[in-house]
C-alpha cells in the first residue's frame, strides 16, 4: 500500500469530481488508424465470409457435442438436425428477416450454409426453444471466443436493451419524462423502468477492448432484473471462454466492493469509475483500495486505462446499427434465444472483419481442424 501523504480522501474525491464534471485535463491520445483498403475488401466479402464462417464454427459445434454426448435415436421420423435449424437461424438473425423469409432465403443458401435438407418456418420457430438450441450455441460462443479472444486480456462490461416493438423508444422516452416531471412535481423519486412491462429484451455483457469480441453475456425481459444482477454470471462466463482475461473497467454502476471482491478472486484488476464521495476503505477488498489509490496517484494514466470501457458502447453501436430489427419473438424463452443469436451474428462478423484487419489478434485453424 502506498504511504504518500498526497493520497487523502479529499484529494480523492476532488480528482473524480473533475472527471465527472468534465474538467480534468486530459491528455490528448493519438487516434488509430484505420487500413480502409482492407477495410473496403472485407466489407466486399463480407456477406460470403459471415455465411461461410456459420456453417464452419456450427458444424465444429456440432461435432464437439457428438463426440461429448451419446445420440438417443427416438421414435418416428429422424427430426431436423439441429446444427441446420440453428445456420439457419444466424443466418436469419444476419439478415434481419423473419422466419417465414428465412424458409426462401435457405433455398438461396442452402448450398453455402451446408445445410442438408429444406425445411419449413415452422422448424425454425421450434428451434428458438433453449431446450433444442442452448447447448449448441454455448459451444457457438466458445468457439467464436477461441477463434477471436484467446489473445485477448482487458474487456469491458455494460447493459443493453432491444426493444419488442418498433414503437417502444419513443413512447419510452415520453413515459420517462412524464414520470421525472411527476417526480419531481411530488418529490418522489421512481427507478421503474420506462415503458410497458417486458417492452425490452435487456442483457449485459462483456466485449473485448481489442478484438470487439463478446466474450459473455445474460439477458432477460424481466424488468425487475438489475444490470447489476447479471455482472457475476457474465464475469464468470468471460472468464471461463477467454483465458487471458486480466482486466475489467466498466462505468460507475459496477464500481463496488462486492463487484471489485469478485474480481479479486479471479485475479483480475477492475477499473470502475467510483462515486465522488467514495473513500480509501477497503473493507476486506484490497484491489477496492489499489484502484482508488492508482486512480489519486496518476489520474491520467488510470483513465487511459478506463476509458476503454467506450469499447462496450461502441460494440453496443454495431449491435444497434447491423442488427437494427426488434425483437420478434413473444415468449420469454425465445426472446433469449434471439438475443444470443444477434451476439453470436456479432461475434462471426467480427472475426470476419478481424480477418483482414488484424489478423495477428486471431487463433487460426480452430475450425478447419
């Protein structure tokens, strides 16, 4: 522990009152450049590359539950393998479209996506049930993270929603409002969410500050649910799927003792923007303590470091902008099965791109092996 004597709790708190105020005096950093011809070239391909990348990473999947698990053959007609509903349904989830455009889209893809067989919309609304898809798509998600994480150290973790209507951001947004101004009005205070109950399909999760590649996640449509609720499950998922994973910063809901005590355990460092009033105590967390004492030490270089945590709002962006449609399905159940398929879109598209861009940040062969 450091002994400084600079290192007081005024001194503390007036350092994140500057930050938070928007006065601290930053230190201009060099912006990357981008390769725009390679940019160009992958965005050209893009479309054949995403469709080429899901039949390889979900056959691998496949195959990697086959050799781990006995087949039950049952009674009557052998069903759709599962491994062809689910190309379908990233393939669906790519494109935006629904499940009856998606049946017509498999006859245009059928021989890139290396399905066997048409098969009806019906099939592939089945196929949104966690019972029939979950497992493949955790192991969609391992291999996406051993394809595009495995270098990967530092990730940042934040919260999202997608709405179920089309109409839902703006009758929102005016619900709010006429809640803060009753508040206000009453002074009372509501942390309700906006809108109608289940009107978004909310999740959290972690992405790569390097690679964009998610590397866990948690969803729900239960608004009685916090951000906060999920930070331990999408920790521990990161943890186990990325195996370089040392660092975490996130925004000020994460910056805790409880959060900070999780980490710990797992030896990696947090960088969570605290409260202005926070003190030195560490309360049996010692990294609570070490984050705040770098933070007073060296401002600067502290939030170098933290502000990476922009990487989850830039990763919300692409999910936002490639993957624009709302949620269309009505059961619980398979909103969450939707919502993993757009983060598992994100991920192939990213290794994509990650392709021509930066290939020295992927683990090559894991697929073609």
């Amino acid at each position: 522990m450091s002994t400084n004597h600079k290192l007081t709790p005024k001194k503390l708190q007036e350092t994140i009152s500057q930050i938070r105020k928007r006065k601290f005096p930053y230190k201009t950093k060099e912006q990357k450049k981008v390769d725009f011809t390679k940019y160009n070239i992958a965005q050209i391909n893009e479309i054949a590359d995403v469709l080429e990348t899901i039949r390889n990473v979900v056959d691998q999947a496949y195959q990697r539950l086959q050799d781990s698990n006995t087949p039950q053959k049952g009674p009557g007609r052998p069903s759709v393998p599962i491994k062809d509903v689910v190309k379908v349904q990233l393939m669906e989830s790519y494109f935006g479209v629904s499940d009856r455009v998606s049946e017509g889209f498999l006859r245009l893809f059928r021989e890139k996506l290396g399905v066997s067989s048409d098969f009806s919309y019906k099939t592939i609304e089945r196929g949104y049930d966690p019972e029939r898809s979950k497992d493949i798509l955790d192991e969609i998600l391992k291999i996406t993270n051993e394809l595009g994480n495995s270098k990967e150290k530092k990730f940042s973790i934040d919260g999202t929603g997608d709405p179920c209507s089309m109409k839902v951001n703006y009758e929102s947004k005016r619900s709010q409002q006429r809640k803060d101004k009753e508040a206000q009005t009453s002074n009372m205070h509501t942390d309700a969410f906006p809108g109608k109950k289940r009107d978004f399909q909310y999740s959290v999760f972690s992405i790569g500050t390097t690679t964009k590649v998610i590397g866990g996640f948690a969803t729900t449509d239960d608004h009685s649910k916090g951000e906060l609720s999920f930070f331990k499950e999408v920790v521990e998922e990161t943890i186990d799927n990325c195996p370089m994973f040392d660092t975490l910063c996130g925004d000020g809901i994460y910056a805790s003792r409880v959060a900070c005590a999780l980490l710990e355990e797992a030896a990696i460092t947090p960088f969570f923007m605290p409260r202005s009033n926070v003190t030195f105590r560490s309360r049996g967390v010692p990294s609570w303590m070490s984050m705040l004492i770098s933070l007073t030490e060296n401002p600067q270089q502290w939030l170098e470091a933290y502000h990476d945590r922009s990487i989850s709002e830039s990763g919300n962006s692409m999910l936002k902008r490639r993957e624009s449609t709302k949620i269309r399905k009505k059961l619980s159940a398979r909103k969450a099965t939707q919502e993993a398929l757009k983060f598992m879109v994100h991920n192939i598209r990213q290794i994509c791109y990650l392709r021509y861009l930066a290939p020295k940040l992927l683990r090559h062969n894991i697929v073609e092996d």
